[in-house]
C-alpha cells in the first residue's frame, strides 16, 4: 500500500455544519495559526485559505447521517 507523505507548511482541518465551518490551520511545527467559526459559504472560506494556497493540505469531516 502506498502512502502520502510529503511535508506541508500548513494543514487544515474543516468541520463541516449545516449552517458553519469550525476551520483550523496549524503550521508544519502543530501550533495553531487560525481557529475560526466562519458561515458555510464558499466565500468565507476562500478568504480564510488564499494566503496559504499552494502551501496548504486540506482535510474536512465528512459524515453522512440519514435519519
């Protein structure tokens, strides 16, 4: 099996909501560079994230909850 390994200078963890995104950006070091509630709009989040694109590996919370 092959695994990604290649080094960042920032990772993104988003956790989506119906009407929010809880975005964190850490540095290549773990320390916290942005810890926002923003709407869940594309335009709150590309604001967040154009300084760090080209430099950024973005993981989002996905879960499907069929009720």
């Amino acid at each position: 099996m092959r695994f990604y390994t290649t080094q960042h200078p920032y990772y993104c963890g988003i956790d989506l909501h119906a009407r929010s995104l809880y975005v964190c950006i850490l540095d290549d070091a773990g320390e916290t560079i942005l810890h926002r509630e923003i709407k869940a709009l594309p335009e709150p989040l590309l604001d967040l994230l154009t300084p760090y694109i080209g430099n950024i590996v973005v993981g989002v919370e996905c879960m499907h909850c069929w009720y």
